[in-house]
C-alpha cells in the first residue's frame, strides 16, 4: 500500500518524484498522484505531520462513490474515451448512461453529480481530452503571452514588441510576427499577413 504520509514528508524536503519513488520503492507516477491529491486537497506536510498513515490516505482520497443496489457508477474511462470522440458532450455520454441504468433497473445519478464525479475523476488521474479538429476548419490568433525586448538597430535602445501568432488548428502550421503595440490596426495587419503566409483562410 502507497504510503501517502511518507510521501509528504519527503516532498517537504525537497526530494523529487523521482528520488521519492526510488526512495519508497513506487512508481513516479504513484507519486505525481499523491502530489495532485494534495494539491487538490491543499494539504501539505504540516496538516498531516501528527496523523497517521491511514488517516493521511482517507484525507487525501476522493469519497468514492459506492455502488448500492439502486444506483450504477458510471466507468468514467469510458466517458473520457467518448468525449474524445466528435460531437459528443458530457450531456449526451449521461443520457446514455441513464438509458443503461433503466435497461438494468438502477437508478442514475443526477447529471449535476454525474458531472461533479467526473470533473473529479479527471483531476485525481491527470487524464486530458483530445479535441478534435478538421483540416482547413479553424485557425487561432492570438497575442502571445508577454512582450519580447529588442534592440533599435539605430539607437540601440531597448524597444517592447509583442508577437501576434495565428496557427492552423489541425496541422499547428504558425505564423508569428512582431508588432510595436497592440492597437486594433496591428491586430489586422496581422491577419492579413498570417492569411498571405497560409495562402489562403479557413
């Protein structure tokens, strides 16, 4: 059994995922969950340093949700495999769910908490979902994150630029360009030259 106390003590001293796992004689990624769960949880080593192990396990784990005799929990691999899947919602993977229930004669779970399992399922397993893009369908423009410094090659002082980039959602294909501000005429300047890049729009 993963001892999630240990875990902690040597997180707080500054042990990586690694050197605790090798440490404890577990795999990284046991590790990188138990992280995630205190993170989640917001516990670290001094909420925990006067519990014992198996209290430090039951604060740290999600309520499970136990199955009784009227109610079918829901296999959320699958409706994470599902939602990858084009077109289809979180609303529509339920309502196949609650139509399973009824053909096994169990109740569902409302779709409100049907969501808030799922919602946490993903955050314990780190999982991530696939969207899906078809060629020429979108592209997706931007100012990319905090200006970049360059040299005025005349003055030789520090000048800000901030770059636009537009990428071809499918193929990532990116044009990136740098502009002096960020008014609404280098917004469409940008634009224009991105779709002269492309060689066309989507």
């Amino acid at each position: 059994m993963v001892d999630y106390k240990r875990i902690l003590r040597l997180r707080a001293e500054g042990i990586s995922q690694r050197g605790i796992a090798e440490a404890l004689g577990c795999s990284r990624n046991t590790v990188a969950t138990v992280f995630t769960l205190a993170d989640v949880a917001g516990v670290g080593w001094a909420e925990v340093a006067s519990l014992d192990s198996g209290e430090v396990r039951r604060l740290l784990l999600p309520q499970q949700v136990e199955r009784s005799s009227e109610r079918m929990v829901p296999d959320f691999d699958e409706v994470h495999r599902e939602l990858a899947k084009p077109k289809v919602t979180l609303l529509l993977v339920w309502n196949e769910y609650v139509s399973k229930c009824r053909q096994a004669g169990e109740i569902p779970y409302q779709y409100s908490f049907f969501c808030e399992q799922y919602r946490r399922w993903v955050q314990v397993t780190g999982a991530t979902l696939r969207v899906h893009r078809e060629p020429g369908e979108s592209v997706q423009v931007d100012w990319a994150g905090d200006p970049m410094v360059y040299l005025d090659p005349l003055t030789g002082a520090e000048q800000k630029a901030w770059l636009f980039v537009a990428t071809l959602s499918y193929s990532v294909y990116t044009f990136v360009e740098a502009f002096v501000d960020m008014k609404l005429s280098s917004w469409i300047d940008g634009h224009v030259d991105a779709f002269e890049f492309f060689g066309g729009a989507a």
